[in-house]
C-alpha cells in the first residue's frame, strides 16, 4: 500500500479525499491527529516524510507546506487549493486537456478548480484546435451545491431558518478561478463569469454560450461535436454526449460521482450553441480529481477508485 499524507483533512475536500483513499486498493490516508494537525513541525516532518501529499489547505497555508518541504524531499505533491493553478514549477492537473503525461513524470500538481473544470473541459479543446476564436470574451453562468463554499457556507445553507433559494456571488466580476480559466484554455481575455449556488450540498452545472452567428472563424457544431467526442472517447471519467436532454437539474440529495458529463447544445440552425457540463463539485471538482492525479502520478490506472 502506498501512503498518502492528507495535510488539511478537516475540511470537506480533504474529508472526501480520505474516503476516497480508505477505500482505494492502493492507497492508505496519512493523517495526523487532532492535537498535531496544526502543528508547523509535525506536518514538517509528515511532508519530508511522504511519499506523496495532498494539500487541503487554503490558499495561504499551501504555499507554507510547500515552504515545510525540504530541498531534498522525495515527497510528491497534489495541491487541492488555488494557490499554485497557473504557478510557474507547477504542472495542471488535468488530465483530459493535455496534461495526462506531465501529470505522471510531476512532483507538484495543481488541482484544477471546480468551476475551470467545467468550463475548461468543453472550451479548451475547441480553441486549442482552432475551432473557437481565443480572442472572443466568453461568458460562464454555472450554478453549484453549498459544500463548494466550505464551512461556512455549509452551516449558512443547513441552519433551519435558511431561506436561500439561489446565491449570486462575485458581484465585483473578480473571481480566483479567472486566470485558470484564462490561461488553460489560451485566452486572451477573462470570462465574464457568474457563479451561483444553490441548496444542494453537491453537484455542479457549468455552461458556456457560444454565439456563433456573431463569431469569426469558427467551425460548425458537427465539427465541433466530432472533435469532443473524439477527445474524450477513450476516458473513463469525461463523457461526451450528443443526446439533448428535455432538462439538466441538480438534485438537492445526489450521491458523490467522480465524472463529467458534457454537452454541446444547439439552435436548429446551429446559429447559436452552448457547452454544458454536469459534474460534482466534490468529486471532478475536487477530490475525486486529485485522486485521479494521484493515480496517474503512482502508475496506477486514472479511473482506480473513483466512481464513475
């Protein structure tokens, strides 16, 4: 069994992770007790320690573990915070979109975000490819379950007199996902992103207009569709669809899934189109992907112990 030190396992991504890890065939969660988990000597000597590591830290407290890491460590780490997403050293851990090869030789991955995941999943191909223009100024509209917010949002949206229905949120248009979204699909301008929640713990919706009639230099939807397909053909957790279905929900109570399901709707004149994506933010979003990372980095087959 390999061990796998979990720094940070208190909250709900790095309680996920060692669920997922507990019942991994080869992988057994490292954690430190309850007295010692904000100790700055015992996680150092936890990380010099490993041989791989997570980070479910925030933002601050990841580039200080990294700090803790001693120049000779062997320890190879998956970074679940946004501290390190476009980070020079780094390399994106997502798999899909090219990085699948990077990801097993790196000793620093960074986990994507919940909502790049979506957005990137559907967009990165196509302007990789040519078939979308890099220069058009792309808007995301994406609703997600409370547990993306952290403890807070949690206790918020679970309190009895909660009456939230819908939360808009990054009303200044500023949001940390914004240059991974950015420069993982090699744009040259932000989204506009617009990013809700909703009261289911998890689940995630992520969607992309795309006006094609007011676009220059695009290729056709059927183009479009049989590039996706064929870019996610031969994965065990993205899955191209070609169905239209009569409605895409997230329902309040769901189980946890590692996948991705992902759509590119259409008017019947192909004139106007969108990217769905359907994922769980705890799951692709989050810990079921730094699993995956993890896999790739041990030579281990991606989609082992994910549910899929």
């Amino acid at each position: 069994m390999i061990e796998v030190f979990v720094d940070g396992a208190a909250g709900t991504t790095g309680l996920e992770i060692v669920q997922r890890l507990e019942a991994h065939p080869e992988f057994v969660p490292v954690q430190l007790d309850e007295e010692r988990r904000k100790d700055r000597e015992a996680r150092r000597e936890a990380l010099n320690a490993a041989e791989f590591a997570v980070l479910c830290l925030p933002d601050v407290a990841a580039k200080d573990a990294i700090a803790l890491i001693d120049d000779d460590a062997k320890v190879r780490i998956v970074d679940a915070s946004s501290a390190h997403r476009t980070a020079t050293g780094w390399t994106y851990g997502f798999p899909e979109i090219g990085f699948r090869d990077a990801i097993r030789e790196a000793r620093l991955v960074s986990n994507p975000g919940c909502y790049p995941t979506g957005f990137l999943a559907g967009l990165a191909p196509l302007v990789k490819a040519g078939m979308l223009p890099a220069d058009w100024p792309y808007g995301v509209h994406a609703v997600s379950g409370y547990s993306g917010g952290g403890k807070t949002l949690v206790e918020r949206f679970e309190d009895d007199d909660c009456t939230v229905a819908w939360r808009g949120y990054a009303t200044s248009l500023e949001h940390k996902h914004l240059p991974e979204m950015r420069q993982h699909a090699g744009l040259a301008h932000a989204p506009i992103f617009s990013p809700a929640v909703v009261p289911a713990f998890r689940g995630m919706v992520v969607e992309v207009p795309l006006p094609l009639d007011a676009m220059t230099g695009t290729s056709s939807v059927t183009e479009m569709r049989k590039l996706l397909a064929e870019t996610y053909r031969d994965s065990r957790v993205i899955r191209f669809l070609d169905s239209v279905p009569d409605e895409i929900i997230v329902e309040r109570d769901t189980a946890s899934w590692d996948g991705l399901v992902l759509r590119l709707l259409s008017s019947d004149d192909d004139r106007r189109a969108k990217l769905v994506a359907t994922l769980d933010n705890l799951g692709k979003g989050a810990s079921g992907a730094a699993v995956q990372n993890l896999n790739l980095m041990a030579g281990i087959a991606e989609e082992t112990g994910l549910k899929v």
